[in-house]
C-alpha cells in the first residue's frame, strides 16, 4: 500500500472505549496515555497481579503526563480489569494489542479478537517487528488489522509507525491515523512492510556499530553515549540524516553531498563492525552498564530531558 492516508479530522469522541490487551511496560504506557486523554480503557491480561502492575506503572507515568499539559488526577478512575477476552472487547472501540511477540499467539488471538469484537472496532497491535499480513492469517476478515508500533514509552515520544498488511483496508489504515492524530501522536505510514518497521531497523543498525566500537576498546559505552548525545542526538533532534546531509553538501545540498563525499561514506561502509552478541561480547557490554543511577532514576531523568526537548521543537 502507498502513501500516507489523511486523517479524518477524528476526534476522542470517535473512540472513547479501548481495550489494551497485555500490560506489559508497552500496554501500561499506553493506557496512561488513553485514561489522559480521557478514554474509558478495560485491561485484559491473564497475570494475577496485572492491577497492581499496571497502576504502579500509572503512578510512574504521571510527572511526564503532568509535564505535556494532560490531567492525571484520578487517572484510572475510568479504567477497569477484565480477564475474559470476550467481556473485555464487548463495547471496544479500539483494541490495542500488547501481547507477547509471538506469531502463532498473535496469529489465534487476533482471530478470537475478530470474533468477539463489533465489526466496526479498530483493531491495532503494538508488535516491533511481525508484519500485519502474517498476524491476520487466521481472520477471515484480515483487512480490520493495522500495526500501531509505538516508540517507547508510547505515552511520552510522538511516533507511532502505522504499518499496513497486504489486505489491509484502506480504510482501517486512515481511522488509525485519525485515532492517533486524535491522541497527539506521530503517525507515519510505511509504504510497505519490512521486518522490523523503520525505527527499530535504523536503532539496530545504529547499535550494531556501537557495539562494534565498544567491543573493539574504541571508546566505553559512557564515552560513545556522550559522543551520541552531544552530536547526531542533538542534530538528528532538528533534522534528520538526509536532511542533515542535504545541509552537509553546501549550497549544492544532498546532490553534491552524494558526489564528493559518497566514494568515501561508501568505503566506510564496507568497514563497518559486525559483532556477534556472545557470551563474551554480552559480559563486556554488561560490565560498563553501570550509569550511576537506578534504572527507576535514569527513566524519570531520560522523561524530563525529553520534555524540555520536545517543548523546544514544539512537539510537547
């Protein structure tokens, strides 16, 4: 499928009832997200513990909610628990699926989801990498799928790849964008599926070479994080790699960027690492995993950094 489907003009009042199957650290960040938006969320989940889970994972949602301008008092006053799959979808107008990735378990869930749920709910799934078109092949109507992957924590950064199966009806993409356009978010079409969607591909092939770099005793894992954050972070923050090179190649722009640096951008792509995450590789790389602060600690730091970045662009 081509192109990027217009929103709608959408609103809340479109989808007020979402179910979020799986609470995990995905789902749970997502329905922060919807219970601030003021949508009424039902939690399905087999795990005993998932109330208590979840709401822990709500209370650490709300400085960031707080810091985007989103109520949060009595955030999960409209949000309820229910481990029947069936009752769970009964009045959902949206499903948002978080469950393991796995697809033979996605492939038997999103078939039971069809048979339980309304034949106009919108059925998205967070996966990271399997495609829709695999996912609905247990549907008999594999058209009501679309992929909503969201970039995590799904209630603080913009970006939700929506990622349309072969069958994928046209229609089913275009009120997916209208839903997250609606919530605040990003969405970007892909144009067609890859493994691994956009984001994730370039975060791995990106982290390849910093493991590479690491491995090699080029620099430790603070240093190249600091190289990072104090240079492509903040230029990719603005403008991303080919814009970045448009402006790199002068008045000229990306055309003369291409002609004078390509050869050597090219040879250095044929010396770029390829390491393998052994045993060793993952003992080394755990050993420098120590940033002086609890994981906890590091996530709120990471969420009020990232705050004052998007206000700066006007994205918070």
């Amino acid at each position: 499928m081509n192109g990027t489907p217009a929103a709608t003009g959408a609103t809340m009042d479109d989808f007020r009832h979402v179910t979020v199957i799986g609470a995990g650290v995905i789902g749970a960040s997502w329905a922060a997200l919807f219970l601030a938006r003021g949508l009424a969320v039902t939690v399905n989940d087999p795990l005993p513990d998932v109330a208590e889970r979840t709401r822990d994972q709500l209370r650490e949602a709300v400085p960031a909610l707080k810091a985007l301008g989103l109520p949060t008092a009595d955030l999960d006053r409209s949000l309820r628990f229910e481990a029947d799959l069936g009752q769970a979808l009964a009045d959902a107008d949206v499903v948002q699926e978080n469950g393991p990735e796995r697809l033979d378990f996605k492939q038997d869930l999103f078939a039971r989801i069809e048979q339980a749920a309304r034949a106009d709910t919108l059925l998205l799934s967070s996966t990271s990498g399997i495609p829709a078109s695999a996912m609905a092949l247990e549907m008999k109507q594999p058209g009501r799928l679309v992929i909503g992957h969201p970039f995590n924590p799904p209630h603080l950064v913009p970006l939700v790849e929506v990622v349309p199966g072969e069958q994928t009806d046209p229609d089913t993409v275009r009120r997916a964008v209208a839903f997250y356009t609606a919530l605040g978010k990003k969405p970007q079409v892909l144009r067609r599926q890859v493994p691994g969607f956009v984001a994730n591909r370039l975060q791995a092939a990106f982290f390849r070479e910093a493991v590479d770099l690491v491995v090699q005793g080029v620099v430790t894992e603070q240093e190249l994080d600091d190289i990072v954050t104090s240079s492509l972070g903040l230029r990719w923050a603005v403008a991303g790699p080919f814009r970045s090179f448009h402006l790199g190649g002068g008045p000229g722009g990306l055309p003369d960027f291409l002609q004078h640096l390509g050869p050597a951008l090219e040879d250095l792509w044929r010396d770029l690492g390829t390491p393998a995450l052994d045993e060793a590789t993952v003992e080394l790389l755990s050993g420098q995993a120590d940033f002086g602060a609890t994981v906890e600690e590091l996530e709120g730091a990471r969420d009020e950094a990232q705050i004052r970045v998007m206000r700066a662009l006007g994205d918070g």
